[in-house]
C-alpha cells in the first residue's frame, strides 16, 4: 500500500471540513423548519427519487446509509407530523410505498432552496459529477491506480 502524503492529507482535511461546515449549515436550516437533519434528508431523497414520487423503506435505508429499522423509525416519526404517508402499492400488495404530503413537500423545498448559497459554494471547489451510478456516486467509486512519484 503506498503511503498517502502531505497533499494527500491536507486535501482529505479540506474536504471534511468543507463537507462539515455544509452539514452543520444544513443542521441550522433544518432545526429553523422544526426539522432534524435526517427527517430532511428523508423528504429530499423521496422528492428526488429517480423515475418516480415514492420509494420504499429499503431505498430510503439505502439512500440514508441507515440500518432497515432506523428508516422504519424515521418514516413513522414522519407520518406522525404528517410529511410522509404510507401506501399499498397498486401493482404489488406486498410493497408498501412511502410518498411526500403536501406539508413535507413544502418543508423540502424550502429547506432545499436554503441550501442553494452553501452547495454553490461547495460545487465550486468539488465539482459533482453529472453521471453517477444510482447506488455508488463516480466520487466514490474505486479510485485509479496512482502514478508513481505522487
């Protein structure tokens, strides 16, 4: 394994702290809407769902890095403020569908639009990708071999 250098570690550290004052950002504008963070990030994910309005509770998980039963717990405490309900899937009676209110969909896109100036900022030092593997982000994927020498 080749050793990381000075670079290596001063770009690792002005990541997480980019990435750090973008969530502690995200946390203020969430708690200003009533909100935790995770409930946010539960109504932007649902809202920004690829090919449709609704996602069940193991693609939330997924998309939350969260365990099944956290989500669960997350989803009902979201059903409880009336951001999110719960329905039978009309093509499948087994699968049940997690699907935005109006007042969830509202608080998203308030909150989201908050967080406009912030990612801006952020894009401009770590451009995000255009096309990204739906589970696995290209920044996150297996990077390449270095060169030797850097």
């Amino acid at each position: 394994m080749d050793k990381l250098n000075k670079q290596d570690y001063q770009s690792l550290s002005d990541f997480r702290y980019r990435l750090r004052i973008f969530q502690r950002h995200s946390e203020n504008i969430c708690k200003a809407h009533g909100l935790t963070s995770l409930q946010y990030l539960l109504l932007l994910h649902l809202k920004g769902f690829s090919g449709r309005e609704w996602a069940t509770v193991s693609e939330l998980s997924e998309k939350l890095q969260a365990k099944h039963h956290g989500t669960v717990m997350l989803v009902d405490r979201c059903c409880e403020l009336g951001l999110v309900e719960r329905r039978e899937s009309i093509t499948d009676k087994r699968c049940i569908e997690i699907h935005l209110l109006s007042r969830g969909e509202e608080l998203a896109d308030k909150i989201a639009w908050q967080h406009r100036p912030e990612l801006e900022l952020l894009e401009q030092k770590f451009p995000l990708s255009s096309h990204t593997d739906e589970h696995h982000p290209a920044e996150f994927s297996a990077p390449e071999k270095r060169k030797s020498g850097t």
